[in-house]
C-alpha cells in the first residue's frame, strides 16, 4: 500500500508544484544571471 501512496505522489508532486512553481517563481531566474554576470 506504500508503495501505491508513494507512486502516486511522486508524478503528482513532480508535475504540480513544478508548474506551480514556474508560474510563482519568475524572480529565481533575475538572480542567477546576476550572478553569472
């Protein structure tokens, strides 16, 4: 059954929060350049 829960959230946790986290986090990408600069 752990393994169920476990393969189940892994995509969803994997492909919810990464778009999520795109569409909030459009700051991340000024900062690296900067420090790529």
């Amino acid at each position: 059954a752990s393994e169920d829960i476990e393969e189940l959230v892994e995509p969803v946790a994997a492909h919810g929060p990464k778009i999520e986290e795109e569409e909030q986090e459009p700051e991340p990408p000024e900062p690296f350049e900067y420090i790529d600069d």
